[in-house]
C-alpha cells in the first residue's frame, strides 16, 4: 500500500500540474478583456490601458506570468482579483464550505434514496416497483436539477412560500442552515440517487445469480439475510467508486443550482469570474475545484481494499 500511494500521489500531481496549465491557457482564450472595466468603453485610452496591463503584469509572457502564479498558489497564496476588491483566497476560503456542505448534503441524499430503491428494483424485478423506480431513475438522469430547482421555487411562490433562497452559516444557525440547504441538496443528489439506483440494480442482479447465493438459499437462507448480509456488500463495490467520483463532481458541478437558490458558493463564484474576464479568480476556483476531485478520488482508491479484500493481493 506505501508504493500504491506513492504512485497515486506522483500521478495526482500530475494530474493538477496538466490541468494548471490547462486552465491558465484556456483562461486567457476566454473573449473579453479584464482592463476593459478599467476604463472607460466610449473613449478608451490606449496608454491608460497599456500602464494598467503593466500593472497588472498582463504585459508579460505567459510563461512568466505563469512563473509567478503557481509558485504563489502552492504557498496558498491566489493573488487579488483584477476586477473585483478582495482576495481571491478569502473569497475561497468563505465560498468552498458551501459548496462542501451542498456536496455531501446531495451525496447522503444520493445514497439514502440511490441503494434502497436499487435493492427493491433488483428484489421485485419485473414487476411494479422495478417498472416504477426504472422509469424514476430515467427521468431523473434526464432532467437537470435546476429544471427541478426552478419549479420547486415557483410551485413555493403561489402555496408554502418557505425560505428557500439564501444562505445562513451552519455556525451562525444550524436550524436556517439546514432548512435552507435541504431542498437544493435533495435536487442535487436526485441524478446520483438515480444512477446509485441503476448501478445496484444492475450488480445486485448480478451478484443473486452466483454459486454461493444459491449455496445459501438450498440451505434455508431468508431472502433478506441473502440480500442484506451477502448479496449487498459484493454489489457495492463498484458503487463506492461511483458515489466518491460523484461526490468530487457535486462539489464542483453545483454552479447552475446554487445560482438559482443564491447560494454564495464557489459555482456562483466562478460564472461571476467569468463574465468579468477575472483571470486569478477562475485560475484559482478550477484548481482548488481539481484538487478537491483529485484528493477525493485517491481517498477513495485507497479504501477501496476496505471494501474489497482481494484488491490487496493484485495491488
């Protein structure tokens, strides 16, 4: 395990390094110009502009311009925004929790909704609720959550009118928190709750046609024993992969849904980067981004042997 380690660190290294470069590239291919909200539009100033390009060290080469970025973000320190008055670190460090917390709220709500209805499907298959929960998960793979987010807040417009917009710090009320984070997270997790479902169905069915699932049942075995305590555990395996790749992408794909109930995580963070053109801004949010789904999925790789015993002995 010290030398799988090492090497799943050498590559997820390798991994942010490629996509620094990536996303500083891409970033300065995006259309617009950050100077422009520096001046006035109606009678730019070309020399106004080229000392506030100076400034900014927009001047440079890339390569030194990227010289000096990386080696300031891996001390943690993502510069100042171009458009904007703050810090770019202090705008993360206050942004990402709420994301984090959509994340793992969406990924409990995935799981909790995601493996019970994949075992009644696998369970009944063929009948009713195998139909029901099928078509469910189709349906909830098909339409985003924001189409969802969208109705849930206009069906709470006309009748319940809850506060569902908004955001309180778990610190500051866990009640409003939580009351305010359920219903977007609960929209999230629909689309992993659906393809949890469709994977446990589909490995559970699998798993209840091996040699010691029938061993069991000629030998008086319940139904639910056979399920719960043999069937289920081998069926979750590829799902544990599932649910840490999905939890990284949550994280950093809630940019549509936290817009839409003005949650101030780093999605909002990001379009509000983009359409201003704020070059450090997106930089840094898309490398924590990676860096976040990177350290989750070595996290996940490393207890996968937890899971699955006999990954110890190929490994």
């Amino acid at each position: 395990m010290g030398s799988y380690l090492l090497k799943r660190s050498a590559t997820a290294l390798l991994v942010l390094i490629t996509l620094s470069v990536l996303v500083f590239s891409l970033v300065r291919w995006i259309p617009g110009d950050p100077v422009a909200s520096f001046v006035d539009p109606n009678n730019p100033d070309p020399e106004q502009i080229a000392a506030i390009r100076h400034s900014l060290g927009l001047d440079r080469s890339w390569l030194a311009q990227y010289g000096s970025w990386i080696s300031e973000a891996v001390r943690g320190d993502f510069g100042h925004s171009i458009t904007q008055p703050y810090s770019v670190g202090e705008q993360i460090r206050s942004r990402l929790p709420v994301s984090v917390e959509l994340g793992v709220l969406a990924t409990l709500f995935g799981v909790l909704l995601g493996v019970p209805a994949g075992v009644a499907s696998a369970v009944w298959r063929g009948r009713l609720p195998d139909l029901v929960f099928r078509i469910g998960s189709f349906a909830f793979l098909a339409i985003p959550a924001f189409v969802f987010g969208t109705f849930v807040l206009l069906v709470n417009s006309q009748t319940l009118r809850l506060r569902l917009i908004g955001y309180v710090p778990f610190s500051q009320d866990p009640l409003a928190n939580l009351q305010r984070m359920v219903v977007p997270s609960l929209l999230l997790g629909l689309g992993l709750a659906a393809l949890v479902c469709r994977y446990v169905r589909g490995t559970l069915l699998d798993t209840l046609g091996q040699d010691y699932i029938r061993t069991g049942r000629s030998k008086g075995a319940s139904p639910a024993r056979l399920v719960i305590r043999h069937a289920l555990r081998n069926a979750l395996i590829p799902v544990t992969t599932i649910v840490g790749v999905q939890l990284a992408a949550l994280v950093g794909g809630t940019v549509v849904i936290e817009n839409v109930f003005a949650l101030p995580g780093m999605g909002n963070l990001l379009i509000t980067a983009i359409t201003t053109t704020d070059y450090p801004t997106i930089q840094a949010s898309i490398l924590v981004i990676g860096a976040l789904y990177v350290a989750i999925n070595l996290v996940v790789d490393l207890l996968y042997p937890l899971v699955d015993p006999r990954i110890r002995v190929v490994r």
